[in-house]
C-alpha cells in the first residue's frame, strides 16, 4: 500500500484509526503492567497456631466491557498453614477459608488498597484467624420488628410466656389496652414525670423525634432481664461470637438507645427469662416524621437455649 493510499485511508476515517490505536494502546498497556494480587500469609487458630488442611476457595474478579460487567476466575486451594497468592490482571480476589471443625471466613481483597491495609490484595504478613465452631446451643429462635405505632394504634411485642415450650411468638395488640402477656420485649421510649414521649429536635429540618428508644422487658419475675454483651473485641463482630451467656445478675430490664436520625445499630445482649439463657441482637432503629403521632420500630433477633440452667449459646 502506497503513502497516498494511508494518507487517503486516514483523512477518510480518523475516527476509526482512533480507535484501535487506543485499543492496541490498552492492550499493551494491561499486558505488561496492570493490578497484581499479591498475598502472602498464614491461617491460625484464635491461640495463633498454624492450622493444616485448610481449604482456599478463590473468586478473582476484574471488570469488562468499561466496568458495565466483571469477568471471574475460580480457583480452589488446600493450603498447611502459610500461602501465598498471585494473579495479574485482576482487581480483587474473594476468598472462604475453610477448615472443618471451624467457622468459615470470607474475606474480598482489593488493589485498589493501599499495600498491606487489612483488606489488601497486596500483603506481605496477611493472617487469617479461624474459630473453632465448638459445641452449639439447643437454641430457639426469633426476629421480630417491634412496632410502637400511635396512628394505626399498634404495638407489635415479643410474646416470651411460653420460651419452656420452644416457642418465641409475635403478638399484635392494641396500642394502650391492658396487655394479656406474662412476659415480653416490648418498643417504648424515655417519657417525662407525666409519661409523655421526650422528643428532640433531628437533622436540618428539626424534626421532632423520640430522644430515646428503650427495649423493655416486661416480667414480675425479678431474675429476669438483661446484661448487655461487651463487644471490646473483634473487630468483625457478630452474633456468633457470643458463646457462653454469664452467670452474674441479670439486673436491667431495660435497654436505652440514644437516638439520632439515619443512625446505624448493632447492639448485643444477653438476656435470662425464667431458667432459660440466651442472647440477643438489635440491628435496626426508626422513627417515622410525623407531626401528629409518635411511630417507632425496633428490629431484634433472638437465640434462646431450650434446656433450663445451660448457658452455652453458641450458634452458626
């Protein structure tokens, strides 16, 4: 081909000469250099001792298609005690470390991180610490969203009368009525010497809003209530990591949560209702604007041994 012939095909279609200019640029680019994963480290136990026959399930994942779709690799490893991980070109690897007899953890590392941030996928020291699953509870469970609702008249509780049966019910009833329940978890909020809701001003627009949200349990029993869970620990925290509720007084029956509009919630909890122990997670909290009426929910999970005096309550 002649240079008139590349001149004329150049001036007719720059556009096109463009774009695959660009393409054969990014090509080559991602070919000799692009993301690295990069991971080097060790699976342990909680007492820091390498644990063998550790399974790796992989997911290597990087965008296409200028990141509408992503494109995924799967890979899966058995590992005793240290690995190390390479893979160009990807963005991000997923990874389940897996090892029976232990919780499972999953974990997505990202070369958008800065190198050796826990998160990661370029580290030199990544270690990876697995629990032992131990014995599990005997455990009833129950999640309720529990309703105070001044328009429709409503209050949704947690019916705990008949926990010595196995049985964790969600009762609707009528908003100021006597209430036909021995025990219960009840909505309410902090109220002032005339038993009005105390409100506060919220956001930007000054919204008036309960200030105080309470998880109140309803018992004459006195040994009832709860103790809340300390929760100085992992930094991953979940239901799961409460395994043995305490053998001390369980002196509040009431849980007060300060409250701040858009606000995010994870509180945990032990709770004891007559012989039986359990645990507990509030992970939701609302208060609807309305000027007219006072409308809360609180959203709670709970785990309840079904044997009488057995403190574990380890779950999966």
């Amino acid at each position: 081909m002649t240079d008139s012939n590349n001149r004329e095909i150049i001036t007719k279609y720059p556009l096109i000469i463009f774009v695959i200019i660009a393409v054969a640029g990014t090509f080559l680019f991602v070919n000799t250099s692009g993301p690295k994963i990069h991971l080097v480290g060790k699976v342990t136990d909680m007492n820091n001792l390498e644990l063998e026959d550790v399974t790796l399930n992989l997911d290597f994942s990087r965008p296409k298609n200028f990141g509408l779709e992503s494109e995924d690799l799967r890979e899966t490893r058995k590992i005793n005690g240290s690995f190390t991980i390479e893979k160009r070109h990807y963005t991000s690897v997923s990874i389940s470390f897996y090892k029976p007899g232990y919780r499972i953890e999953h974990i997505t590392f990202y070369t958008s991180k800065e190198a050796n941030n826990p998160l990661s996928a370029i580290q030199e020291n990544c270690h990876i610490k697995l629990r032992e699953i131990g014995t599990l509870a005997a455990l009833v469970k129950g999640d309720a969203h529990l309703e105070y609702d001044e328009e429709r008249q409503l209050l949704r509780v947690f019916d705990l009368s008949e926990v010595a049966d196995g049985n964790l019910n969600i009762k609707k009833l009528k908003l100021g009525e006597a209430i036909p329940l021995k025990k219960y978890l009840r909505l309410d909020f902090e109220r002032d010497s005339q038993r009005e809701i105390i409100l506060q001003e919220h956001g930007k627009y000054k919204k008036l809003l309960p200030k105080t949200f309470c998880l109140r349990f309803v018992s004459s029993d006195p040994d009832d209530g709860f103790i809340p869970a300390d929760t100085t620990g992992p930094d991953k925290m979940d239901i799961t990591w409460l395994t043995q509720a305490p053998e001390g007084k369980y002196a509040t029956k009431e849980l007060k949560f300060s409250y701040k509009e858009g606000m995010k919630i994870q509180f945990f909890f032990y709770i004891k209702c007559g012989n039986h122990y359990g645990k507990g997670l509030i992970s939701h909290i609302q208060a609807s604007d309305n000027a007219k009426y006072k409308n809360g929910l609180l959203f709670v999970k709970l785990y309840i041994n079904k044997n009488q005096n057995d403190l574990n309550v380890n779950s999966y």
